[in-house]
C-alpha cells in the first residue's frame, strides 16, 4: 500500500526522494514524448507514397511527352505511337546522343530547350549526330548549330491577327491553312505563317535543310494541338521519321565552365588565421568550463514550499523597502479579489462595483466601505497595521472564511 505523504508545517522541507523509474517505464515516457513526430512522419510517407503512385511516370514541364496537363505534349507523343512511331524521351545529352546513334541516322530530333541549358559545343554534337531535327522556339545559339541561315526576328505581337494563313509549299505544313498567331518570328529563306514587320516578312515556321523551326510551342501543346491546323502540322512535322527522340534538356545537362568560386577567396588575408586562433581558443574554453570540480551533489526531491514562507519574505521586502503604499496596494488587491470571488463578480469587474456590490449585499454602509478600501492616507508602519486588521474584520462580516 502506498504510505501517505506526511503533512508539513511551516518552514519544514520533504526530504523523501521518488524512487528512481524503471526502464520500462523510461521508455514509455520517452515514446508519449515522441509519438506525435513519429505519427507525423508516418503521416508524411503515406502521402508521398500515394503522389508518386497516383503521379506515376507524369512530368511536369511543359511539352513533356509525358505530362497529360494542357501545357504538356502527351497527346501528340501518344498519337504518334499510335500511328507507329516509337518516341524516345532520353533524360540526358548523352541518352540522346545514344538514341540518335541506335537509330541509324532514321530519326526526327524534337529539342526543346527553353532555359538555354546547353552549350554552343553540345548543340554542335547534337547537330552532327541528328539527321531531321525540329527546334520549337530555339534562340540564336541553337539556330547557329543547326540552322545558320535562320536569324530570330522577335516574338509575334499580342495584337497579330489569328489564326494566321500558311501560304506556303513546306511539305509537312501542304494540308496545314491555318494556325493561331503567337510565340517568337524568325526570318528564313522558307518559312509559313508569315508576319509583316518592319525588317520584312517573318514566319512563325521555318524551314532550312532538315532542320524545322517551330516558333509557337502551342502547335504541339496539349490544350491548342486541336485549334485550327495545329494536328496535322504537328503528325506532319514530328512523325517523318519511324523514330522521334523528344529531348528536353535539364540543369542536370549544364557544363559549368569553371570552378566555383570558394567565398574565403572574397575575404581579407586576416580572417583564416583569426578564425585558426579562435578555434584554439574556443576549445581551450570547452576544457576548462567542462572540468568536474568534484563528485555532484544530490539533492532530494520533490522539495515543498509552503505558500506562507513566500507571503512572509514578501511582507519582509515591503518592511525592508518601506513601502507602505505598495503594501497597501497588495493587500487592497488580494482584498477586492476575495470579495469578488464571494459576491461571485466577474474579473472585468471594477473595484467601484464591488465595493458597492459588497455594501448592498452585506448591509454594511457603503461610505465605511468605501472609506475602507479607499484610504486617505496610511503612511506609517503602524497605520498599515490597523488599516489591515480593520481590512480582515470588514472580511468577516461580510462572511468571507
């Protein structure tokens, strides 16, 4: 049976320590502390469990030919399988070096390389192994490696009139009439979908040797391949070859063409040989301050205070300090509390409204009260002490334990 905690009178001290835990309940305070990170990370795999299943093999990036979105290129790519043409999606330059390698020089080449990821060498590599390659809306360094006779003529204006007229003789645009304006101009000897400009006549889609240039990427997108003539131009421009190696470069294809710079390089000469000394230094303080002066003290616990020896070294900080009106102040206050909890009066209840609720309750005169809990003047050590026990007989006859 559980012995009873011992009662305790005023000054005294518990000097029964708890016995120490066990390990088994060790470990079950230790998992109460730690379930609810534990239900949390569970809860934070199940739901990247179930994006990935529910994404499957889906990307993100627009023209992919495996994002199903309206900005991707997934109905082309699975039109073109349909129709027999076995696309490729290689993640890397050299997966697509590979690819056009295997395919024995019958291969369409789609890039498609908004952020300008690759070089002016890896573009050439690519040019040198693709026989007929499509650029969709290619800048200056791309047209350079595969198409110099095609010159970017900036992007067609939000006020061009749409859909815009083929009239031209390019043999994969021949069923093509129409298309939707928008995306970048270039200016080439061959080319459809043509735009006035200032600088002559510009196309949306240009053609030189085996190389093709489209200039809106909605021609191919999922949500506009089905607006005007974009279908057949897209099967027709795309579908040329038995094999279509639909490349989109990454970051990952990036060459850097340096190292990068280190950013001690930027600070003063002074700095590693401080940061050197205040490491020797820092450690030399672990050292010192983690030395054991001598074996550690236990000391019992729980220890009890009672609540009487914290209203007495109060009551001593006001003697000391002389602070009758602060002891006043206090004493009013805890007063007023108690009458507030008797009378049942909220906390937002101000001192008026309960000194007057506490005449009109009790009987006594409301002006004594008042004169009570609102003192002229209590200046003096002993004016505090007759003020407090007239304080204590107003208590009891109002009934206040």
């Amino acid at each position: 049976m559980t012995q009873p905690m011992p009662q305790l009178r005023d000054g005294e001290r518990l000097q029964v320590a708890p016995a120490p835990a066990g390990a088994a309940s060790t470990w079950r305070r230790r998992w109460r502390a730690a379930r609810l990170w534990v239900a949390i990370a569970g809860l934070a795999g199940l739901a990247a469990l179930y994006y990935a299943l529910a994404q499957g093999a889906d990307d993100g990036r627009a023209l992919s030919p495996r994002n199903p979105e309206p900005a991707g290129g997934q109905a082309v790519a699975r039109v073109l399988e349909a129709n027999g043409v076995t696309v490729r999606t290689p993640e890397d330059l050299d997966a697509a070096l590979a690819d056009l390698a295997a395919s024995g020089g019958n291969a369409t080449l789609l890039l498609h390389d908004p952020q300008a990821y690759l070089d002016r060498g890896q573009l050439q590599d690519l040019a040198r192994a693709s026989g007929h390659t499509v650029l969709v809306a290619p800048g200056g360094t791309e047209l350079r490696a595969f198409a110099p006779g095609i010159h970017p003529a900036g992007v067609v204006p939000d006020d061009a009139a749409s859909p815009v007229e083929a009239h031209c003789t390019v043999p994969a645009a021949a069923a093509t009439r129409t298309a939707a304006a928008g995306g970048k101009m270039y200016r080439a000897a061959t080319g459809c979908f043509g735009y006035r400009t200032s600088a002559g006549e510009a196309y949306g889609y240009a053609v030189e040797g085996t190389t093709t240039v489209i200039g809106n990427p909605d021609y191919l997108a999922n949500g506009h391949v089905l607006e005007a003539d974009h279908a057949p131009l897209a099967l027709r421009t795309l579908g040329a070859e038995p094999t279509l190696v639909w490349y989109q470069p990454t970051i990952a294809d990036h060459v850097s063409t340096g190292p990068a710079a280190s950013p001690f390089e930027l600070l003063p000469s002074w700095v590693s040989p401080a940061l050197g000394w205040l490491m020797v230094v820092g450690i030399l303080a672990i050292c010192w301050r983690a030395r054991r002066d001598g074996p550690l003290v236990p000391e019992p616990l729980p220890v009890v205070v009672p609540a009487s020896e914290t209203a007495e070294g109060r009551a001593r900080l006001y003697r000391d300090a002389h602070a009758v009106h602060a002891a006043v102040a206090a004493l009013r206050s805890a007063s007023l509390g108690r009458l507030a909890s008797h009378l049942r009066l909220g906390h937002g209840t101000s001192a008026d409204s309960i000194v007057a609720t506490a005449a009109r309750e009790s009987g006594l005169p409301a002006q004594r009260l008042r004169r009570l809990y609102f003192p002229d003047r209590v200046a003096t050590e002993a004016d505090l002490v007759t003020w407090a026990q007239e304080l204590h007989t107003v208590e009891k006859e109002i009934g206040i334990p």
